[in-house]
C-alpha cells in the first residue's frame, strides 16, 4: 500500500473503500464454507452417524412367530393403505402404472397372497427413499416409518411361514476349485489336479458354487475317474527311488560365451590402427571403458577387472546348454564372475538344461545371490521361471516361484536361496523332448529363467546356480506314506488293504462307512489283484473308484421326511453334513481329521464347540483360499483377470496388473483377520498395498513386492473397495472410463441391487453424429438417458456410476479430461446428489448402511449354502444382519452369525 504505483491508494477512497469490503466479503465467504466443510462429520465419523438411523442396530429381536399366524389387515386398513393411496396410487394405480407396478390392487396379505414379490419391490423402493420421487408425490418421515415397519414386520413373519413349509436342496457337485483343493489336502500335494477340468460358469449372484449351475454328465464321471488315477499315480510310487541328475554351473562359465566377443573387438581395432600407436591406445581406451558400463538387461561382471558384458542367448544350436551330472558338484569357495539382474527392465538370465530334464518329481533349484549395495534400500526381489524355445513359433515361459523371494544377503555375503517345484505341474512341457536331438531345429532343451521383480531400483548379484531333479527327501514320499501308512498290517494284503481303503474313504466321504460299502471297495480289490503288478497299483485302483463316487463328487445333505401326515419341514443337518458345509465355506475343501472326529462323536453340534472350530479354520493358512474364492467371485474379478489393455500403456504393465488383482484379496483378509467393520469395504484409513501399486496410487514410503496396510491421510479418494485400481480398471472401457458399467457393479456386487434388464431395440449413441462426438462421456450419457426407451433404466443407473468420473480407465485420479474439469456430479433418482467419490461414500455411509450390510450378508450366506437366497430366507438374513449391526459389523462376527444360524445349519 506504501507504493505511489499501486491502484488503490489511501488517498482514493472511492478505489480502496470497495476494494476492502471486497475483500472482507470473500474472507468471510471463505470462513463460512470452510467452516460449513470443517463442520462435515469425516468419513470415519460417517459410520458412527449412520449406524443411528439403521432399523436394525437397536432392533429388539423379533419373537418366532406363533404355529399359525395371521397377516396384520387392520392396520393396513387403518394406516397404511391409506397412505400409500395419497402417496402412491397417482402414479401407480388405476389411471397410471409406471414400472408396470400398480399398488391399489396389491393383495396386502403377504402370509399367503401372491403379490409377496411386489411387495417386496415396494419395500425397496420405500426404505431406500426412491420413492415417491420429490416432485411426484409427498411422503413423511413418518408416513415413510409406519410404512417400512409394517412391510417389514409382514415381510419377517411371510418368510418364517415360507421357511416351516420345507428345506432348500444343496445337493451339488463341488466347483472346480473346491475338487481341486479336496484332491490337495486329501493327498497331501500342492499341485493343479483341475488343470483340465472346464471353467464354472457364474449364477445370477455371481457365485460359481450354486446348486443350479453345479450338475454332471456321465462324461464327466469318466473324466473325474481319469483324473483320480493320474493323481493317485503321481501321488504314489514304485520301485527303487529314481537317480538324481545335477547341473552345477557358475556365472563364470555362462560368461565365457560373452568374453570372446570383446576379444574380437579389441583385436580388430588392434589390427586396424596397428599403423598409429597413439590413436590405437585411444581407442583401446574407448573400448576399456565400454566394457565396464552397466547394462540395461542382464549382463556379467568381472569383480577383479570392472570388465561387464550383457548375456545374450539362442536356442539354435544348443551351444548356451550344460549337460548333468550324476554327482552334485560344490558350491565353489570364492568367485570373480557374477550376473547382476538390473530391477524392472525385463531381465534375461538363461540357464539352458538340455533334453534330460525328467518329467516328473521336484525340481529343486539353489541360487547364491546377494545385492549390488549395502544401503538401507529395499531388498530386492527375484522370481524363478521354466521354459523354452524349440524354433522361431515354438516357444512356453511359466513361472514356477509362486511368492516372490527377498534378496537380502549383503554384496559381500552371499547367501544360498532354493526354489522348489514339481515339474509334473509344468505345462506345457517342450514336446520335442524326446524327438529331437540337441543342437538341431527344433530345439529339445529347455531352460530355467532368473528374474528381478522388483519394482524399484535394486540390483540382484547371482555367482552359481545349482539344480537337481527329480529330488525326493524322503523315499518313498510323504504322499505315498499319507496313503500307505504303516501298519502292522502291512505283510498281511487284504488287512492292509481294507485298513487303507476304510481310513481313505472316511476322509474322501466325509462320513462314517457302513459295513456293507467297505465290503463292496474290498470286493473290488479282490477281483483286481490278480491283474495288477503290485498290492499299491491295486488298492489305487480302488482309491480312484472312491474319488469318482458321487460320496466324493457331490456335497449332499439327507433328504427332509416328507409324509402327508408330516408336512415337510427344515432339517437340521447331520454332524458330518455341517461339517463339510463349514470346510467347504471356510477351507473351499474337505473336513480335516479334528472336524472328522468332532462330528464322528457329536461334538460338533456344541455351539461353544463350533464357535471354537470357526476360530481355529478361520486362523489356518487355508482360509485364504475362503478370502480370495468368495472375493473374487463377490466383486466379479474375472473381468479383472480378462483385462487386455494393449502392451506399452503408459503406467500399466504386468507386475501393476497382479497388485491390482490382489489387492481387494487383501484387504478382505486384512478385515477379516482383524474383525474390522464391513463398512471399511465403503471407505477406511487405510489400504493395503506393495510397492507398484503405491507408486499408482501416489503413496509415498512403500517398498517392497509384499502387501502391507499403509496409512491414509482422511482423503476420501483412497480407501475402500469403490476406489481400487484394478476394480475401477476392470469396470471401464479403454481407454475411457465407463460410468455404466462402474454404475451396474456397484449396484449388483456391493448393494445387492441390480438394475433392471434393459429393454429391447435400445437406441445406440451415435459417434458418428458430430454434435455426439465433441460431447463428453457424461453428456452423451444424458442425451443417451433422454431417449423414452432408456431413461427407466438409466436414471437408476447413471449417478452412481457418474460419481466415479473422477477415476480413469486405470483408476488414477484426474481432475480434467481433454482439458475440461472432470464433472462427477449427478443426482439420483430421489433427488439426492451425488458429488463425486466423497459424495458417493457420504451418501453410502450415511444413508445406505443397511442395505449394504444385508448385502454382505446376503453374498456370504448365498456362498456359504451354496444355492440361491429365496423369500423364504428372508427372515434368516435380515435377523443375521440385526445380530451383526447390534455387533458393530465385523467381518469375523459376520461370518460366526452365519455359521451359528438355524439358516446354516439346516437344510
């Protein structure tokens, strides 16, 4: 203000006087919209303010209705019918029926009316506040609560009725996973025995375990045969235990198929400046120096010279191949020569083995690696790889490291680090092996690959690679003693035999055996002995004929007792039934031998007993199988795993696509582990999270390929599943984002909604229309939505799915797309709005929890039961979803509420 320059000085009142009431207005507007923000419950804050509207958090519960109940007419003839005539009956009665739905003429007795279903459409639409839309129709609080409270009532005791009347069949075969997970705990093996069997198909809840879906052929019967033979072949043995072959081979011998090369470079420019001392000196020098330049892929280092050379390879010729041995050879005491494998720049080291790797048995790789520094960096991580390259066409690389392995050993201390893995799970294997002989095209030899996975800086230093296969620390193997136990039995055949077979098929079954099945698989034994070449190949025989039963195939429970004089009624189910239903939901597989024995004695049915049970599956390593089974199926993640967006995108490659499969993966596991509420499957604190995935999502401090549960700073645009990249990516369509398909999933897989079919001769938009192409993806969808035969459909879809515009197609935050400010705002179908990914997760946890918890609820029970959710469970689910909100919506609570429900534990 001092400066005689500047516009409004204080001499000039009429310039300065408005210039402060200027500025005091907009620092007052300023105060006040900050304060309004400031004064917003945070998001965290959301969940608490929200739980005080739910119906069922302070709900009392609901008393079992009496034998013969009877629907409550009088207060619908009293209260509620007329309000829904003043509220409703202009748009859906006898002069207009929007939605095809008319509600004067809706039979208020849900006991035994048949109008139960549209009178559940009408729950819905009421509780959710969708209807009757603002400008339609007038509804109050009150009115709104005297009407949800009756249909909620009526709809409670219509479902009791309907559930007395008779059990639900579950009798279905086991998924392809879940065969696939009972033949590995069965055996003792961690192979893919499925590998062959065809992909499920999807129920319309999304779940691939559905009594609907889940049938068999008589083909299949044979194939399930063929596959238990081959397993059990492999899981045993005969014999003597087979000879070992071993490759020893150190970086330095690999590196002499490099060294030649520079030789002739410095022999050539020796040569050509033979003539000028000086010049030839200069040059040499030139050459020194490039040979001592680090590499962009994989290359050799000299520790005593500096000297480096990049690794090449080729498959023609077989020159790069080391033969076997049948000795092992030593790690040798001292090196010059190593490999460094530079992070993140598709690294090529190339062991090749020849023609003489086995077809079966493990193969057991030993690597002595360390890093390239000693700082405190991450260590870096590396992975192992199998393949091959017979010719130009032919070619297989499979990664066979299933984690990552840390590389921690300094520069100076190099440690030993082994990978072990059966070669018989290798597929596909090099099939002209045994055909072809090394040296000629096509190649026979196959090879194994080091690789740095790591997604930071940090360089892997490799000095001697050993291999062996196939490696076999016992013999005969665990697998084969699981099944041939000892015995004092054993010289006694039909003994032995009827001792192993009655121990494998109480496992495999599941149940106790009468007397009469043994006999029978002991029969059979008896009748194939004499055409078998040893006691094993016959009793595995008898071992596959169990596997291929229906006893093993089918998950079955025992039929409700159906007599005129007893009408049909639910079930409980049998000690070994539960058993397998909570293995099967918990473990994806079989009852291990403490459920076996707990339902062999009773036990079992103790509901102290099973919560205990749950407790100890839910602590077992095999209960991710449960987290990424019902995850993936749950959020639909297969659209996740097709994701094809074309190579060379910027800031999508590879090891960003495998975070972003695991990371819902993640943080169901994180939840459930730490009993944390549902609700921070809407929005939490914190996300899990590797190294690549941090660097997508902005994350600072986060090293390493493992996951870990990284802070958040309060924002709202991280945290939750809604804002997941791989979720978001899935759900959009390259390179644009795709508000409809964001929309249709939220509405099916997280609130349990699904929007209705769309009609058919639905309009396309038109590209091809200039006045289209220069709109932005929001406006086309308004135009699009504008058309008579699409605003039903769209309008209930569109907002939610415009909140997500923020996120583009590889879920990454932008504020602008082609230079316009990204519009996430939309309002929903009862006038709500919906401000973008805050507003979204605002409105959720403020208004929709309820809903979303009765969904969580509904997908778990639909996955732990294994068919669909009827009118008839309806009751069961909304008293399990009271006991979990009364409970603060834990996701281990959730999952004991449902186990310990008559629901579950009936048929």
């Amino acid at each position: 203000m001092n400066d005689v320059n500047t516009r409004y000085s204080l001499r000039d009142n009429k310039g300065f006087l408005p210039l402060i009431a200027w500025i005091l207005l907009t620092m007052c507007s300023a105060a006040l919209h900050t304060s309004a923000a400031d004064e917003r419950p945070s998001l965290e804050e959301l969940k608490a303010v929200g739980a005080q509207k739910s119906r069922f958090k302070n709900a009392q519960p609901s008393a079992e209705p009496p034998a013969h109940p009877e629907p409550d007419l009088a207060e619908f003839r009293e209260t509620i019918g007329p309000i829904l005539k003043q509220a409703c009956v202009d748009c859906h009665g006898p002069d207009a029926q929007e939605g095809n739905v008319r509600i004067d003429t809706l039979d208020p007795d849900l006991l035994s009316g048949e109008d139960v279903d549209w009178w559940t459409e009408v729950f819905a639409a009421i509780s959710k506040g969708e209807m009757p839309p603002p400008d339609e129709g007038e509804l109050t609080d009150e009115d709104r609560e005297k009407v949800v409270n009756w249909l909620a009532n009526e709809m409670q005791v219509a479902s009791t009725v309907r559930r007395r009347s008779g059990g639900h069949s579950a009798f279905r075969r086991m998924t392809r996973y879940e065969y696939n997970y009972a033949l590995q705990d069965l055996l003792g093996l961690p192979w893919d025995f499925a590998k062959d069997l065809p992909p499920e198909s999807h129920s319309e809840d999304g779940f691939q375990n559905s009594s609907e879906l889940l049938h068999m052929s008589v083909s299949q019967f044979e194939t399930y045969h063929r596959i238990a033979r081959t397993a059990l072949a492999r899981a045993t043995v005969r014999g003597q235990r087979p000879a070992v072959r071993h490759w020893g081979v150190s970086m330095k011998d690999v590196a002499n198929f490099e060294w030649p090369k520079q030789a002739k470079e410095i022999e050539k420019v020796t040569k050509q400046f033979k003539d000028d001392p000086a010049k030839q000196q200069e040059e040499l020098d030139k050459l020194d120096a490039k040979f001592k330049q680090s590499h962009r892929g994989a290359y050799f280092r000299e520790l005593s010279t500096g000297r480096t050379a990049a690794a090449t390879w080729q498959y023609y010729g077989a020159k790069y191949a080391f033969a076997p041995t049948d000795s092992p050879a030593e790690f040798p005491d001292s090196f010059d020569t190593v490999a460094v494998l530079p992070a993140n720049r598709g690294t090529k080291l190339i062991v090749e083995l020849g023609n003489q790797v086995p077809d079966e048995g493990t193969m057991r790789v030993r690597v002595r690696a360390s890093r390239t520094t000693s700082d405190d960096s991450p260590a870096p991580s590396m992975q192992m790889l199998f393949g091959w390259q017979a010719s130009n066409e032919g070619r297989a690389l499979i990664r066979v490291s299933e984690q990552d392995t840390l590389i921690t050993a300094g520069p100076d201390q190099p440690e030993i680090y082994q990978w072990d893995f059966p070669l018989g799970e290798i597929y596909p294997r090099n099939s002209v092996r045994k055909t072809s002989p090394m040296g000629v095209t096509p190649s026979p030899s196959e090879y194994i690959r080091l690789a740095n996975s790591t997604a930071s800086p940090g360089d892997i230093q490799v000095d001697y690679v050993e291999i062996s296969a196939p490696v076999y620390d016992q013999w005969p193997p665990a697998s084969h003693k699981k099944i041939f136990f000892d015995s004092k039995n054993a010289d006694d055949e039909p003994a032995y035999a009827r001792e192993i077979i009655a121990a494998f098929m109480h496992r495999a079954w599941r149940r106790t055996i009468r007397e009469d099945e043994l006999d029978r698989k002991l029969k059979l034994f008896e009748t194939l002995r004499p055409q078998c070449n040893s006691f094993e190949e016959a009793v595995t025989e008898v071992l596959a004929t169990i596997l291929s039963s229906p006893h093993f195939l089918y998950i079955a429970q025992n039929q409700a007792d159906e007599t005129p004089e007893t009408p049909p009624e639910r079930q409980p189910l049998s000690p070994h039934e539960l058993a397998t239903r909570l293995s099967m939901f918990l473990w994806c597989s079989l009852p291990d031998e403490e459920l076996l024995k707990l339902a062999d004695s009773g036990q079992l049915a103790d509901s102290q007993t099973l919560t205990e049970q749950v407790q100890r599956m839910l602590a077992d390593p095999r209960s991710e199988r449960f987290a990424k089974q019902f995850v993936h199926q749950w959020l639909d993640l297969q659209l996740l795993d097709f994701l094809n967006i074309k190579q060379n995108v910027r800031g999508f490659d590879p090891l960003l696509k495998e975070a972003m499969q695991h990371e819902p993966i993640a943080l169901f596991h994180e939840v459930l582990d730490e009993n944390e509420s549902v609700l921070n499957f809407i929005h939490t604190d914190f996300a899990m999270a590797n190294e690549r995935l941090a660097r997508h999502y902005g994350l600072k401090g986060v090293r390493g390929n493992h996951f870990r549960r990284v802070a958040l700073d309060g924002d709202f645009k991280l945290g939750g599943i809604l804002t997941q990249a791989g979720l978001l990516a899935m759900n959009s369509d390259w390179p644009d984002s795709h508000p409809l398909k964001r929309g249709v999933w939220l509405l099916e897989s997280i609130l349990n909604d699904p929007p209705p079919p769309p009609p058919p001769a639905v309009p396309q938009i038109d590209l091809a229309d200039p006045e289209i192409a220069k709109m932005t993806l929001k406006e086309r969808i308004e135009d699009h939505r504008n058309h008579a035969a699409c605003m039903s459909c769209h309008v209930k879809i569109d907002p939610w799915g415009i909140a997500f515009e923020n996120y583009d197609a590889l879920g990454r935050w932008r504020n602008e797309i082609d230079g316009k400010p990204v519009s996430a705002s939309s309002e929903l179908f009862n006038r709500e709005t919906l401000d973008g990914m805050e507003g979204l997760k605002r409105f959720l946890l403020e208004n929709r929890q309820d809903q979303f918890v009765g969904a969580m609820v509904h997908k778990l029970t639909t996955y732990a039961l294994g068919r669909p959710l009827t009118f008839a469970d309806r009751a069961d689910v909304d008293t399990i979803t009271a006991e979990v909100r009364s409970r603060d919506d834990g996701l281990a609570t959730m999952i004991q509420t449902i186990i310990a429900s008559e629901l579950f534990q009936t048929q």
